[in-house]
C-alpha cells in the first residue's frame, strides 16, 4: 500500500521483481510474460494487491468509531483540486468506489474471543 504514490520508475523495478522471482520459482523461460505466470502461480498484478490491501484497510478503519487513522478516509476538498493526479490520490479517493457499491458503514468491528485460540483443545472427529 505504501509502494502506491510511486513513481513510475519505482513500480517498474517492483513489477520486474515479481516477474524475476516468479521466473526462477516456476523455472519457466526468460521470454514468459508476467500475465502468463501471474496466472499460473496464482499472483495477482501489484496494482490489483494495492488496492486490495487499500480496501482491507479501510475497512477495518471504516468499523471502528474511534480508530485513530478514521480521518484519512473523510472526503476533503484538496483531494478534487489541485495537485493530485493518479498516483498521489488519497486513500479516500481510491477506495471510494469500493465503499458505494458495497455497504460497508454497518460492518461491526471484529470481536475477539475470550480465551486465545492457542489454549483451546481443538475438537477430534472419532471415526467409527
């Protein structure tokens, strides 16, 4: 998420990466296009994963009142005006799509339980 407001320059050195990992992990050709392995190892493009974790993120400020990063998804005047173009646009513009199709200003905050999950004695199927 923070690799977003990138330069160009950057995010091609990071898309290079991941084409270069994923060439010596799958051992495929040099000519192999990154589309093509994206797909056969299951990898989503950086784009998609950045905006992704954008949303998770928002979400998870978005269900609770009092989190203490709740203002970076207010919608502010300068983020139609100015000096913003597609890199450098806030969060709450990025996201804001996502937050009207689907209704997220009802989504409660995940509750924890009272014994960690690390002391509860998991349940053993008998077979018979």
């Amino acid at each position: 998420m923070a690799y977003d407001s990138d330069s160009a320059t950057q995010l091609a050195r990071l898309y290079r990466l991941q084409c270069d990992s994923l060439w010596i992990s799958t051992g495929v050709m040099q000519g192999t296009s990154l589309v093509v392995l994206q797909a056969h190892c299951g990898e989503m493009p950086l784009q998609l994963r950045r905006l992704k974790s954008q949303v998770e993120y928002s979400v998870k400020v978005r269900s609770s009142d009092s989190h203490v990063s709740s203002s970076v998804l207010d919608e502010h005047w300068t983020h139609h005006y100015g000096t913003c173009n597609d890199r450098n646009l806030p969060i709450a513009i990025k996201v804001a799509d996502f937050h009207d199709t689907v209704e997220t200003n009802n989504v409660e905050a995940p509750k924890t339980a009272g014994t960690p999950p690390w002391l509860v004695v998991p349940v053993v199927k008998l077979h018979q």
